[in-house]
C-alpha cells in the first residue's frame, strides 16, 4: 500500500498536538529544542541552500502573521525537513490555518527563551547586530578550538555565540574560574564560546574557556594532575609518575577528567550539563572512569578549556551567561 503523502491536514494536527503535549509536560524534548535552535538560528541569518532558503521564507511569514509562538510551534512539532517537503499548495494551505488565538500564551513565553524574534522588526534587529558582528575581530584562538573539533560539524553547520557576560559567568562559575577567563572588548566580557550544531553529532553543545596564561600551570594540575613547561617552541608535560611527554608542536592538547574533579573545578552545573552529553554517555557505558568531555588545549598565550555538554543544559547557561 502506498502511503499518503504528508499534507497540511496532517501539519496542522501535528502542530495542535504538539501544542496540547507542551501544554501537558511544562516542557520541551530534547528533539523538539534541537528543531527550535536550528529554526532560529536559519530565521535569523542568510541562507544558501534551497531547502534552507524555502525554510527561513516560510518561519518569516508565519512570523509576520502569526507570532513567534506559532513560529516556535512549526519548529518543534515538524522541522525544516518535512515543513520543506510539503508542496506548495500544501505549504500555503498550512499557513492560512495558522493564525496566534489559537496558540496557548506559555508558548510565546517559550519563543523568547528559545530567541526566537518577536516580531519582524526585532528579526531585522538582529539581522543588522549580525552584520556588524561578523566585521569585527573574533577570538581565533576559540573559533580554531571549535571548528576544528571533531565531534562537531564544520563552522558553517553551528549556531556560535562569542563572549558572555561577567556577570554571567559568576552564575556558573566559582571566583577562581571567573579570574581565570580572558576578558575582551575592554574588560566589558568575557571569552566564553558556545556551539550548538545545526544537524546533530555527538556533541550537542560545545563551550570554550579562554584561559589566560598566568592560569595555565594550576588548571593543568587541578584537571589531569599535569606539569607543564614550554621550552623554545617545544612543550614538555610531565604526567604521573614522572612521565613526560615532548611535543613538538605550537598546541597541545589534553582529554580526560574525572567525575569528582569536574565538580570541584567547574561546579555542579556544568557537571551536570556534562552527564547529558551523548559522549559521557557513551563512556558510562563502556565503563571509562574518566571523560573526554572536558579538554584542555595548550598554546603558547595560554590554553583553551573544552567543555561538551547536552543541549538542554547547554542552552540553559547560555541564557544564563550571554544576558
């Protein structure tokens, strides 16, 4: 039997269940927030490919009509994949059903948690924030450290938000790490990168801590109970029991933390953060006594502190640390 091609019939009470589910659980699956970030990071920024392009066209007229409640709805409940796949007719059949009455109020509350635009003005906002941003200098040392991340996508697939808030990060983190974190832009923030895949991986989330150098030395101790010394170009890492390795390198990096000592260096939110990530996850199973998630790379400036986390607590500090 051949099955019935998706239509609007179907997106719609699609989007009304999803509705009554929210409703239900106070909250939102970790499948449904994957859809929101990715919708709102293609509404908020220029799109290349076609099925991109059909996307952002389509959440910015259900914006304009409808509210970034319904916008927040059509992500959770369908996705770029099968909102795409629908016909045109369909498609525009969909749209005219979808009208902000028939949206419960708690969802346009969870439109702004999620930064989705309010409005097509605030879209237009942040579009022109957008372009200013991507003119001015970033920190290449973080931006190397994520793209070049092998459990992530290329720089082009993430969603990457740049320099939090001290303020921010004393939410998260304990006085010590807070010092430890490079300023920029005159103090005024702090060197903290966030990203968030656009198409999934092992890593839902990536933070990145730029670590100033006069830190280096206690961080390497306190995480992997490891010396470190440059030489000339040539960095000598004295591990237990006298170990040491030379690397002959400009960077180096070290994976491999312990449960107890991920909660004692960065605090239980970040640990717990950790727990949801696919890769602890993964080690748990296989019965690994120490994660991957937490990785140091050191350069000559300094060292940049990895730190993979699931997506739901991702994006709960996120809110917490870029405000």
């Amino acid at each position: 039997m051949v099955p019935t091609p998706f239509d609007s019939t179907q997106a719609w009470k699609a989007l009304l269940d999803t509705a009554d589910e929210i409703n239900l659980r106070g909250s939102l699956r970790k499948s449904q927030i994957a859809r929101i970030t990715e919708a709102a990071a293609i509404l908020k920024s220029i799109q290349r490919t076609a099925r991109r392009q059909k996307y952002r066209l389509f959440l910015n007229k259900i914006l304009r009509h409808a509210g970034p409640g319904v916008v927040l709805l059509c992500a959770a409940a369908l996705g770029q994949v099968r909102i795409t796949d629908l016909k045109d007719r369909e498609r525009d059949d969909f749209c005219h059903q979808l009208q902000a009455k028939d949206i419960p109020p708690n969802i346009n509350e969870l439109a702004t948690q999620y930064d989705i635009p309010l409005s097509e003005n605030d879209l237009e906002t942040s579009l022109i924030a957008q372009d200013r941003s991507v003119n001015q200098p970033v920190n290449q040392q973080l931006y190397d450290s994520i793209s070049n991340d092998p459990d992530l996508p290329s720089a082009e697939e993430q969603r990457v938000i740049e320099n939090a808030t001290p303020y921010g990060i004393a939410s998260v983190f304990n006085e010590y790490l807070c010092g430890a974190i490079r300023r920029v832009e005159g103090d005024s923030k702090a060197a903290v990168t966030m990203a968030f895949p656009l198409w999934g991986g092992p890593v839902h989330c990536l933070m990145s801590l730029d670590i100033c150098e006069r830190y280096v030395e206690q961080l390497a101790m306190a995480l992997f109970g490891a010396k470190i010394k440059w030489v000339e170009q040539v960095l000598h890492l004295v591990l237990h029991e006298g170990i040491t390795l030379i690397i002959p390198n400009s960077e180096a990096t070290v994976k491999g933390v312990s449960d107890e000592t991920i909660i004692k260096i960065f605090g239980t939110e970040i640990y717990s953060a950790i727990t949801e990530c696919p890769v602890h996850m993964r080690e748990i199973a296989e019965g690994k006594h120490v994660t991957e998630c937490v990785s140091m790379i050191f350069t000559k400036k300094g060292a940049i502190i990895n730190l993979s986390l699931g997506l739901e607590r991702g994006l709960q500090l996120q809110n917490k640390m870029y405000i």
